[in-house]
C-alpha cells in the first residue's frame, strides 16, 4: 500500500512552522509495513487543495491530511474534501457534546464558529480527540483511505496512535506482528558504518535495515514482521547481533537513547559523580546533563573558563602551560580536567578546549578539540579535528564528551583501557 500525506496550512509554506507531523506519521506508516511516497503541502486555499486531492488520487491508496480542521474560515480541509468526494458534512453529537463541555469546564463562552468543529464527513468513522476539540475523521472510497487529522502536533499524534492506527490496521487487514528496534552508534560516520554492514542490508527481506544519519550520529532501525511476537523478536536479535559484531564498539543505546541520557544512567548506575571545565564549550556540557531529571545527585558543578585569566586563576592552570602549549593545547586540557575534579571533589573531572571559528587560535585551525577526562585512577586526553560550523563544532564537542567518559567508565569497570 502507497501512502501519501498532505499537511494544509498557509504557516507551513511560510516557513512560520515545520511539517514534524508527516515526519511522524511517516515514521508510524513505516513501522505498519506502509510506504509513504509524497509528502505534500498546500495553503489555505481551497482550489489548490482540492487540485492536491486529486493528484493523490492518482497515484496513492491511502491519503492522510493533516490541519484545517479548526473553526476558523481558513479551516476548510473538511469542506474540501467533502467537495472532491461528493459528501456531506454531519454533526457528530458526541464530537459537539464534547467542545460544549469543554467551554462548561473551562468557564468560557463558546462562539458560534466552535460548532463547525463538530462536523464530520457522512460515512466517516470519527476518530475521538482526548486533546483538542475537533475530532478526525477516516473513510474509505472507491478502494482507497482517507483520513483527516488535526494540525496541533499534540492533539495529532495521540488521536493517529490511539485510533488512527488501529483503523488502518484493520481496514488493511494487518494480522502481522510488527516490532521494530533502534540501535544508536557514535563516532562512526554514515557511509563507514554503511560499509561494514552492506552485505547485510543488501541481503534484507525480514528484519529489514534502515539507516539514519542525524547530527553526527548514525541509527538503525530493525523491523521484523511475524505472527508470533517472540518469533518476530528473534529475528531482531539475530540481525542484532551481527550488526553488534562488526560495529558493537560504537553502539551506546536503544530506541530514543541520547548519548547524554545513556551518560546520566552510566553514572547513576555506578554511583559516580561529575563536573566540567569548558572553555570551548562554554558550559553546554553540563547544561545538557542538567536537563535530565536527577541531575542534582551526580552533577557536583562547573567552571565556564573562556580566558586564560580564569583557567589561571580560578582553575589553577600553570601560568608556564598556558605560555608553553597555549590555551588549544593536550596539556592544557589535562590539567583542566584534573584541577575540576580536584577543586569539586568529583569522581570524575572532564574538561573542553578547541578553536570553534570562525578563525585560527594560536595558530591553530578552526576544529582543533582537545577534550579531557580525569578520574583518581588515570586523566586522558582525547584530540579531535571537527569540521563544520561553529555551532556545529560546540555541539558536537559535547556529545563526543559524553561519549568518552561513557568509555572511560567502561573501561574502569571492566579492567580494559
């Protein structure tokens, strides 16, 4: 089955908001065993949308639209779509019983207009809103399926998993057992990590492979179709671990891990505590740990030392380093992360230095890393020569930081180095 998704909505064309909800229902399509070949976006205007709708007809069995569902007079999908389908609109009574009470609850007049968001296409089954007012819709016609979905990503996404799903897998008749993993590598490239693993992607039928490249980090996601769950998930793990003994060195997590996420874990589980020294950085470090919820029993503090000044004089930095090697240099980046660990008590010290651009620094070029991690046991340096932008290069710093200490903590528990 061919899908195709149409967002409505002016503010997408103009740039006011970016179209995440066919990133999502693509996402969810994929997993169904549902190829999505257009992704389509049209104004607020009734003519260019009804010529969308029949294009689509043309070429896709199943369209979803998202967006003009509202009250308002630009909200016209349904009208639309009715048009092109010779319906009519009806009142769905439990859709309008629903926005009256809301208005009741909330203590608020409704207007006039609020009423239309109860209309539905005659035939359509209604696909219930738990987080907004108006409801979806979704039909069939002449061997294809429409379904029509709110804009508000969180009214969306909800209303397509709670019961758009289970209606397309009912009306395609999937039987199936779909499971799906995703396997999250660093510090291999998309086109290295490709190479490794062609003969297996080539090979593909069931589990298939997919990769994605996302800033600086490489994912795979395996899915395996089987009537039998277990059997479904053992065809995973076996793929799993072929993938795993070819490129298991840069695998850190599952599904919607982050490197800094699996970092948080790694030091809670090991009853470790940390802090940093980022001059490169300038404190992303630890505002990226600080995000996640129990940061305050493992995140001891920081130093934002940008000048020599205050590597000098608050991080303890030997004046002679810092004339001899400079700022951008191994042995700067070893003492920083050694005076952090020492000044804060931690267990672990990690500290960020580097030229981010767009220009030289101490006649070094623009990419140039140096990060550093010191525990009571040992202090490492690790050099990196980024490319890329200057926001690029910091935020990529970062997660190469979270991805060493990971390693050291490894390494420490494991005896290897």
């Amino acid at each position: 089955m061919n899908a195709e998704i149409i967002a409505v909505g002016s503010e997408l064309l103009l740039g006011q908001i970016a179209n995440t909800n066919a990133q999502f229902i693509s996402k969810q399509l994929a997993e169904l065993g549902v190829n999505v070949y257009y992704h389509t976006v049209v104004g607020d205007n009734p003519t260019r949308l009804k010529d969308a709708i029949e294009t689509a007809r043309k070429r896709s069995n199943i369209i979803l639209f998202t967006g003009g569902l509202g009250p308002t007079k630009d909200d016209l999908t349904k009208e639309t779509i009715c048009s092109a389908l010779n319906r009519k609109l009806v009142i769905d009574e439990a859709a309008m019983l629903h926005i009256e009470n809301y208005f009741l609850r909330t203590k608020r007049h409704m207007p006039e207009n609020n009423r239309k968001q109860a209309l539905v296409l005659s035939g359509s089954t209604v696909l219930k809103n738990d987080y907004g007012m108006a409801p979806g819709m979704a039909l069939k016609e002449d061997d294809q399926l429409f379904m029509l979905l709110p804009g508000p990503p969180k009214e969306m996404e909800p209303m397509f998993l709670q019961y758009g799903i289970p209606y397309l897998k009912k009306q395609l008749h999937i039987s199936e057992k779909i499971i799906s993993r995703v396997l999250c590598f660093f510090g291999i490239g998309e086109s290295q990590l490709e190479t490794e693993i062609q003969d297996l992607i080539d090979a593909q039928s069931n589990p298939t492979i997919a990769p994605l490249a996302k800033d600086g980090e490489v994912t795979l996601r395996l899915t395996a179709k089987h009537h039998d769950e277990e059997k479904a998930k053992r065809l995973i793990d076996e793929v799993e671990a072929e993938i795993f003994s070819r490129v298991g060195e840069f695998f850190y997590g599952y599904d919607d891990a982050t490197l800094s996420k699996q970092l948080m874990n790694t030091l809670s589980d090991c009853d470790l505590t940390i802090s940093s020294a980022e001059s490169l950085t300038g404190g992303l470090f630890l505002e990226e740990l600080t995000k996640i919820s129990g940061a305050s029993r493992i995140v001891k503090g920081g130093i934002v030392c940008y000048t020599n000044e205050i590597k000098e004089e608050l991080l303890h930095v030997q004046k002679q380093t810092l004339k001899t090697h400079g700022a951008v240099s191994e042995q700067c980046a070893y003492e920083m992360a050694e005076q952090i660990r020492t000044l804060t008590n931690s267990d672990i010290g990690v500290s960020f230095t580097g030229v981010a651009g767009p220009s030289k620094q101490e006649n070094k070029p623009v990419g140039t890393v140096f990060i550093g991690i010191s525990t009571k046991e040992k202090t490492v340096v690790y050099p990196l020569y980024l490319a890329g932008s200057r926001t690029g290069i910091r935020n990529r710093t970062v997660r190469y930081g979270f991805y060493y200490v990971n390693k050291m903590i490894s390494s420490l528990n494991t005896g290897n180095e």
